[in-house]
C-alpha cells in the first residue's frame, strides 16, 4: 500500500522546508477565527457581534452540513438550533466512528455531496473533525480517488463550495485549530495522516460545557495529547518566534489545570482552560509540528488499539531524552514550568522527573508493560511497531533524526521503563 509520506523526495524535503533558515524566507501563520466562550451559540439577544455575523454573510446559500458521531448528537443539535435562527437549512450526518476510518469518511463525503452544502461544521472529538476535514476534501475534489495520496504540495482549491467550522467536544486535538486530519486505514490498521495548509477550518467555536462530560480517563488521555503537541512544538526545529510562546503557554495550562479538570469533571474553569490550551498547542503544532512523541505513540496506538492521546503523551519522557543530544530547548520548558537548572542535564533530568510525576498522579502506567502489554505479544509485533513509527510522517520533524534500529531500542527501552541513555 502507497502512502503519500513515503514519497522518497518529500523525505529529503520535508526537513530543510522546515528548518528555520528556509521558513525565514516565507513564514505563513494560518489560524481560523475563534470564537471562545459559553455563549458563542446564543438563543437570545446578544451584546456586539456574534458568532452568526461573522458565518452568515460567507455562507450565501445557508445551507449547513453538520458531522457528528452518536454521542456528540447532544452537542451538536444546540448548533442545528443555532443555525437555524440565522436561516440556514440544516443537515445532521452522525455516522462518524472512532479514528476516522476512511471507509467512513467515504460515507460521510456522499451524504455532503447529496445535500451540497455552503458550510460543513463538525461537532465532536479528534476523530470527528478529521473525518469532516477528508470529507470536506472529497466535496471539494470529486477527482481526487486515494485520499491517502494527498500530499502538502499538492493544490487542493478547497471552499470553492463551503467552509468549514470545527465545534470541539474534547480538549486535546487541536484540530479545530490546525490543516492536519488523521485517518484510519482499516485494510492494515494504520494511521494515515494528512497535512495539509488548505485544510486549516475557517471558523473554530470552543464551547467549554461541551467538555464537560468527558470522563476522567479520556480527560488524562486528551489532556496529555495536548502536552505532546506543546512539547514537540518547543523543541522541533520547524517552529519559530510565534509557535514557541504559544506551546509554552499551552505547557503551563496543562500542568495547572488539567489536574482540576481530572479530579472534577464539573469544573467549568479547568475545562475551559483545557480546551482553550489545546487551541493554542494546536496552532503551535499546526504551524511548527510535531515529532517524535507523535511518531512512536501513532505506531503504539495503531498496533496494540491504545487511546491517541494516552499512546502519544506517553513517549513526552522519552523524546525530551533522545532529542536531548541535539537540542536545549527543553530549558525553554523548564523556565515556564519554574523548574530551575544549573545547565541543560540538569534541566533535563529535572524535566523528565517531572513530567513522570505529573503523569503518576493522573494515573497514567509509566512503562508499557504496565499498560497491559504482554512480553510476548509485544515482541511479537515488535517489527510492525518499528516500521509504522519509522515511516511516520511526523518523525521528518524530529531535531534529531531517529533510524529504524533506534526506534526498536526506544519501544524496548519503554516497555521496562528505563531511560533513554543512546
């Protein structure tokens, strides 16, 4: 099976496009409009602008298309009533599934195509958005065949027939805020990534009562989700003078409030605080990337069927150490989090207790073995682990480039817990 990141050409290209030097010359910074609050879907009168003043008048044929899955149908029939007191004629698809198989994203693009509409808004998690954003695609390009095939360089010429608004259940993607959306190849249980400048949603309304029913596992699970992205987006070396403060004021969030919204679900200021830093660690990650943490846990997720956000946040400890060779940035961390340093071992040592710490106290297993994982299960696939996380499209981005044999030592070394020292 072909995948667009195995493109031998965009391997060579994707790191020196991304480095520092190179996005000197021409820096884009791509955000949608955001509207943040308890009442940016109002059903009265309301003081200055609304939401549906800045949608309506972009959307002439009001015609709203909205992708939900069953359990977000709650959230996203307040957005139906929404659209409808602006006039707009209202269709709900809720047939999304857990990591966006494209077999029904496929599905979903038939049912946009059927009611044409202006604007596509989904109401749900990760999964959700990224679903509605390759579906989006295939209404723009009924050409395109093989949405595993697009490529960052290709031209897409999306919102020639609607725009696109992310309502977020979960405060962990990002996605609201970023072009990427990752699928699910279900033919050989793979993530497949697309990333993509075009695919950026024009509007992203964060609604923190949404979040509020999320339990405390997929709280941790989200939550650490937008600690990886914060902190791949420090260190790599695609970010820049606006993605750095941004990931590190997503950092600080997340080790304030993400305890609260996990000890107490109801706290409306820890989950608006929550959804509010994944927004913002995914414009960071959405213009700067992420690495090696998203690499290993998309391998780790897909292989043994593991929470996105739990598989990725996992590796934060072990991508701070292997990328520790090359960089310092992590001090840049350390400074935010008030974690004091005489010098960069220090400050990575300190950095990495930590974050255990941290991950301890939310429950989450600090080894892999302690997630459940059999010796011999895990050694047996031992070879699809390596190979998903070496061809990941998200390691091009690592400071420090990682090799197949090294991802192998990575995986062993986190199954027992011990520290990355090569």
């Amino acid at each position: 099976m072909a995948y667009w990141f195995e493109n031998p050409t965009l391997k060579a290209l994707a790191p020196l496009a991304l480095s520092t030097s190179i996005k000197g010359l021409t820096t884009i910074f791509n955000t949608p409009k955001m509207f943040i609050g308890s009442n940016v879907f109002p059903e009265g009168p309301v003081v200055g602008p609304s939401t549906m003043d800045s949608i309506g008048p972009r959307c002439p044929q009001k015609r709203a298309f909205i992708v939900t899955d069953d359990f977000s149908k709650r959230f996203a029939i307040k957005a139906v009533r929404f659209l409808e007191s602006g006039g707009f004629t209202v269709q709900m698809w809720a047939g999304c599934q857990p990591e966006a198989p494209i077999e029904v994203v496929m599905e979903c693009a038939q049912a946009i195509k059927a009611f044409e509409p202006d604007l596509i808004m989904s109401v749900g998690g990760g999964s959700v958005m990224d679903s509605a954003k390759a579906a989006w695609i295939l209404y723009e390009r009924p050409d395109i065949a093989d949405l595993r095939m697009i490529s960052p360089l290709d031209k897409l010429n999306l919102r020639k027939k609607a725009l696109m608004a992310a309502v977020p259940t979960t405060a962990g993607t990002g996605s609201e805020c970023t072009g990427v959306a990752v699928l699910h190849d279900t033919a050989v249980h793979r993530k497949i990534p697309i990333t993509h400048d075009e695919l950026v949603p024009d509007f992203a309304i964060l609604v923190p009562e949404f979040t509020l029913t999320m339990p405390p596992n997929l709280t941790v699970g989200t939550g650490l989700d937008v600690l990886a992205h914060a902190m791949d987006a420090v260190t790599t070396p695609a970010g820049n003078e606006l993605t750095t403060p941004l990931a590190l004021s997503a950092i600080e969030m997340v080790f304030q409030w993400l305890p609260r919204a996990y000890k107490n679900g109801q706290d409306r200021e820890a989950r608006h605080r929550m959804l509010l830093a994944a927004s913002i660690a995914g414009v960071a990650f959405g213009m700067g990337g992420v690495h090696l943490t998203h690499g290993l846990g998309h391998s780790l997720g897909a292989v043994f069927n593991l929470h996105h956000g739990l598989a990725c946040g996992f590796f934060i400890p072990q991508t701070l150490q292997f990328c520790s060779t090359i960089t310092d940035k992590h001090l840049l961390i350390c400074k935010a989090l008030d974690i004091p340093a005489k010098d960069a071992g220090e400050g990575l040592s300190k950095l990495v207790t930590h974050v255990r710490s941290f991950m301890a106290s939310l429950g989450v297993p600090l080894t892999l073995k302690d997630m459940g994982i059999l010796k011999e299960d895990f050694e047996a696939k031992m070879d699809r682990l390596v190979q998903y996380a070496y061809e990941d499209v998200d390691n091009y981005l690592s400071p420090r480039p990682i090799a197949a044999a090294q991802c192998s030592q990575v995986f062993q070394y986190a199954y027992d817990g011990r520290d990355i020292d090569f």
